[in-house]
C-alpha cells in the first residue's frame, strides 16, 4: 500500500490577511507621505490605492518638487 493522495495534497490558496495587518500598513503608507513632505490634510483625503500609487514615485510628489 502506497500514501494516497490525501496526504500528498498542498494548500492551494494562500491564507489571507487580516484586518489589523491591513490598517497597519496602510497608517504606515500614509505617515511615509507625511514624512516625505506632503500635507496631513492632503494625505487624509487620498483613498489607499491613491498612497500606494504616490509611494511608488516619491520623487514625483508635489511637495518633492518645490525644493
């Protein structure tokens, strides 16, 4: 008798993650843009995937450019 596929088998999806994890990324996006230079009102107005997309070029920001 050989091991059958029952215990051969893997996980096909991947766990995801959850809530906290999510947030806390995303506070941590939005204090990166702070630092970088931009103001906490304007940061406050963005949606997550408009941080992520500013992220991904820092030096296009608009406060980058004036100095």
């Amino acid at each position: 008798m050989g091991i059958g596929r029952k215990f051969t088998k893997t996980v096909i999806t991947r766990p995801r993650k959850g809530g906290t994890a999510k947030n806390q990324r995303q506070r941590q996006h939005r204090e990166r843009l702070i630092a970088l230079g931009m103001d906490e009102a304007a940061v406050a107005k963005l949606n997550p995937k408009e941080v992520r997309d500013l992220l991904k070029y820092p030096a296009k920001l608009p406060a980058a450019q004036k100095s």
